[in-house]
C-alpha cells in the first residue's frame, strides 16, 4: 500500500494552508492591528505598545498605557434546547407505535399496511427530524466555542483590566428554570471559562475600589441585565429577574474606582479624599424604565437606584469625576441615525397591556439618565453651565452597532433644549463647543452573523486639561463560517497526517519483514551426543534447505551403519 500522487499532492496544499489559517485565527487580532487606544498616542503606537506587552516582561515607564481598559462583548445570546425536539419522546418514537401497531394488528395485510406507514414516519419525518436536532445540537456547540475563542483571544492579547457583556446573554427570557440553568453553565463553564460573577460583596455596597492591575477584577465579568434575559417592562417578573441575578449578578449596582496613582491626597474631616480622579461605574437596568410595567415594584426599584446614583454623585462642577453607564437598551434617537430606529409594542390588555418590545428608551427616559445621572442642562446658568458630568454610556441592543453624540444645541433654531443625537463620525464640531454632550457607544454583537465584534474602551485622567478622557476602538475576528472552515480544515489535516504516517510505518515493516526473509540462515540440530550437526545453510529457498537435509540424511544413515557392524563384531 503506497500513498497516491493525487492524495500527496492534495496533502502538500492542505498542510501549509490550514497552518497559516489557524495562524490568523488564533492571532487575529496581530493581524488586524487591534489594541486598546493609549493616552495621548496614534492607534499605531498603541499597537505597537501591546506587541511590547507580549514582548517585554517588564514595560518602559515611557509607555502611556490607560489604567481603565474596558472589554465590552455585546448580546452573545446563547441559545439551547428549546429548539429541540423533547428528549422524552426519543429520537425515533415511531418505531413504538410500529411496534404497537403490529402487535395490535388482525391479520397480514393490516401488519404490511402498519409496516408501510411506520417506515413513512421513520424516514419522512422522525430520520430527518433527528438529523435537524444532531445538526442544531452541533451548531449550539460550536457557537459556545466561537463565542468563547473571542472572549479567550481578545482577552490574552488586549490585556483589559474590567470585562463587560452588555445584555442578552441568553437567547430567550421565556425558557423554563432547568433550561436557563443550563444555558448559564455553559456560559460560565465554556463561553467565559475562568470569568467570574461579580460578588454581591460588591454590588451590594458602593464602596471605592482601587484602579489599578487587579487579577481578580480581570476575572469579573460585569453582565448587564437584557431583554432576553429578564424581559421588557410589560413581562418582567421578580422571578426572571431573580434568577437572572443569582446566575450572572444583580441588575442594578455601581462601584467606583480610584486612581490613587493620579492623586495628590488631600483629604476633607470625613476622611474622604477630595482630590482623588474617580471613575464612576453604573450598572443599570433600563428595561423597566418606561411604562406600562407589569410588576410596578420593579419598576420602583431601578428609579430607586437612578436617585441614589445623583443623590450620592460629587458636584457637576467636579471634573476629576466621571462615569461610565453600561446599560442594555440605547437611548432614544431619531431614526436613520443608527441602524435600529425608535419602535415600541404593547402587550394585549389581557396581559396588562406593558411594553412588549422597544428598540430605544423613550426620550423622556433618555433625558431622565442626561439630565440626571449626568447631570446636564440646557440652561447655562445653572451649576457647571448645564455641561454636567463627564462620561460615557456603553449600550448594546442593536446588533449591527452604533455610535452617537447626545447634545442640546446651542441655538434655539437648532431645536435648543430638546436633545438631538448625531453620530460620532460627525460630530467634532459639537465636541469642540461648550454645549451639553455625551457620547453613547452601541457595541456591535459578538454573534458570528455580525462578525464577532469586541469594543475596546479605555479611560484615564488627563492632568493637563484636569478630567477624564476616553477612546473606544473595536475588533472582529469575522463570521462563524471561518471559525468552522479553519476548525474542519485543521481535522482533515490531521487525519490526512495520521493516515499518511500509518502507510509509511506499514511500508517500512514490510519492508523489514521482506528483508529479514532474504537474510542467510543457519538451521542446526544436536546429535545425540549434544554436538551441533548443521541442517542447512542457504538463503531461505527450499532448494537449498532440501539439499541440506540430504545430506544430514546420508550422515545420519552412514552413523547408523557404523553402529550396526560394532553390534556385529561383538
């Protein structure tokens, strides 16, 4: 058995292709030149200074690095079972009722016409149903592990500090508990292996954390409450969203971190450090903002928190202040500013009539979070001039992404006083101007149908202009097709190796046994005086051994001769 030219030639092209594409899959984000923005530097030195990273065990005191480095993974929506047929009725259930059907039936032709009818079912519909739910359950488990290729890859190059996934972690709030319990073990245990839920130790107290390298803050992943997991106003129940906090986290919680390395310690009689850059991180639930709710309690509870977050915020006037709303739903825009434009939809009367589905927070709701949160006006004679906080908002959502400036304008004719959103891209000249403003960042899905996307988003204290400032860039490593094309091409490869190394090891046994078979033998026997009498000598041809024998033949009957006329003479 021999390789074929064909079969050699197809694996000298496979080899080095599947190399260099599990290559890129696995180092993507090398040749898409992704890197968290640096401080005060192009996004080329930014690169360069995280190749450095990787490089250099200990960094340059030069290198700008920014202390708040935020991964932000949008709407993984990890689906399950519900899909699939019911494990109870098996794969085949009509083989039973054939079964049933025979054993029941009267006489011959009423078996052959069950027979004829069980086999339609069998490969008409349960053979291609089963088929559908190998397949499906194959896709769930690839999916997990594409999704988790990103978080795990993104995460060992970029190094991020904090970790976000900005709602929808599941694909549905109406599955039972077993299978929302299910879907969360294969989020912890595959798609975010190694992340941790943030402790309530944690979210249940704001209490200032230190900004700095911090293992386990690496390791938390802050999830944010979304639709597909608790529901929308008019279906959240205290259980979804109960069994969403005991999984993943609470729903609504703020920590703040210090930058005690940007401090110059100067503390008030209550012990608190006035001088210290703080950076404000709030988790909030915005599904239940607007109304109709089906359960107003819960509803109570978010407006709650809202007011505690601008009861206990520094003044507006503090600019060594910011914060970072990370939130599900984005807030209201205009449509043809982002992909997704303002739609809501109601539940009938008979289910309390609540909210059912929403692309945006309503505008009301949005300038609830500018106007309070941020602390923003359009009337510039109030405290800060009406400039608020400084800070940022990161949504998801919207699956393809978006990015906006929120600002009032400063003219009337403009639409003064009302908050209008424009994108990003075009609004420098807005950010330039002293006029209320705020940039929300709607981070594109990691789901392979949107290219499996990260945002990167990094924060620092600029002591030259006195505030925070912030940079998002985003990263993809492509659809889930190439995952699976690189993953399939890498088997063949393996297999094709394997086989290639089995037709060389049995080439070269038989080679070795043919070798030994043409080797020069000697056959000897022992006489009875146990002295060796040669059988043969020849190269292993019957030939030979037969004229060896011969002649040990005509020995041995001239020995026994011999012995004769002894026993005569005596």
């Amino acid at each position: 058995m021999s390789i074929s030219p064909f079969f050699r030639r197809i694996l000298i092209l496979l080899v080095p292709f599947s190399v260099v594409s599990t290559i890129y899959l696995y180092l993507y984000p090398l040749f898409h030149g992704c890197a968290f923005p640096s401080p005060n530097t192009s996004s080329a030195r930014a690169f360069l200074n995280t190749i450095e990273q990787h490089t250099s065990n200990h960094l340059r005191p030069d290198i700008p690095i920014a202390p708040f480095r935020l991964l932000a993974l949008g709407d993984p929506q990890l689906e399950g079972d519900s899909s699939l047929p019911d494990a109870g009725d098996g794969y085949f259930p009509s083989l039973e009722s054939l079964r049933t059907d025979i054993i029941a039936a009267q006489s011959w032709g009423a078996r052959a016409t069950a027979l004829r009818y069980g086999l339609w079912e069998l490969f008409g519909d349960d053979l291609p149903t089963a088929l559908k739910s190998w397949r499906k359950r194959l896709d769930l488990f690839g999916n997990d592990y594409y999704l988790a290729h990103i978080y795990r890859t993104m995460y060992w190059w970029s190094r991020p500090t904090h970790v976000t996934v900005l709602g929808d972690l599941l694909g549905s709030q109406w599955v039972t508990d077993d299978e929302f319990a299910r879907r969360g073990r294969r989020y912890w245990h595959r798609v975010f292996n190694k992340g941790t839920r943030v402790e309530n130790e944690i979210t249940e107290l704001a209490r200032p954390e230190v900004l700095e390298v911090d293992e386990k803050w690496q390791r938390r992943i802050i999830n944010i409450a979304g639709n597909h997991d608790v529901g929308y106003a008019g279906d959240m129940t205290t259980e979804r969203v109960e069994r969403f906090e005991k999984v993943f986290g609470k729903a609504n919680w703020e920590v703040i971190f210090q930058d005690v390395s940007s401090s110059k310690s100067i503390r008030n009689s209550s012990n608190i450090d006035l001088d210290v850059p703080e950076l404000r991180v709030v988790v909030l639930n915005s599904l239940n903002l607007d109304t109709p709710a089906l359960e107003e309690d819960l509803q109570q509870r978010t407006y709650n928190f809202m007011n505690d977050v601008i009861m206990s915020s520094r003044p507006v006037e503090d600019r060594k202040v910011a914060t970072v709303l990370l939130t599900h739903l984005p807030l209201h825009k205009e449509d043809g500013i982002c992909v997704d434009g303002p739609s809501f939809a109601f539940h009938s009367d008979d289910y309390g009539g609540g909210v059912k589905e929403q692309n945006h927070i309503s505008y009301n709701a949005g300038k609830g979070i500018l106007e309070g949160i941020f602390g923003m006006s359009s009337n510039p004679t109030v405290p800060g001039s009406g400039l608020g906080r400084n800070g940022v908002i990161l949504t998801g959502h919207d699956h393809e992404g978006c990015d906006v400036y929120h600002h009032i304008p400063s003219t009337m004719d403009e639409g003064g006083g009302k908050w209008n959103a424009t994108r990003w891209r075009e609004a420098t000249p807005l950010v330039q101007e002293p006029i209320p403003g705020i940039r929300e960042i709607t981070v594109r899905s990691m789901m392979g149908n949107f290219g499996g996307n990260a945002g990167l988003l990094c924060a620092w204290f600029d002591h030259r202009l006195g505030q925070w400032q912030f940079k998002y860039s985003t990263c993809s490593v492509g659809v889930q097709h190439i995952w699976w094309a690189v993953h399939v091409l890498d088997f063949l490869m393996v297999c094709g190796l394997l086989l290639a190394g089995l037709i060389r090891v049995s080439k070269l046994y038989v080679a070795t046994v043919e070798q030994e078979a043409a080797t020069p033998t000697e056959v000897e026997i022992l006489d009875e005086d146990r002295k060796s009498v040669t059988l043969c000598t020849s190269q292993g041809t019957r030939a030979g051994c037969n004229s060896g024998t011969a002649m040990l033949n005509s020995d041995v009957h001239e020995q026994g001769d011999v012995q004769r006329k002894k026993r005569r003479k005596v």
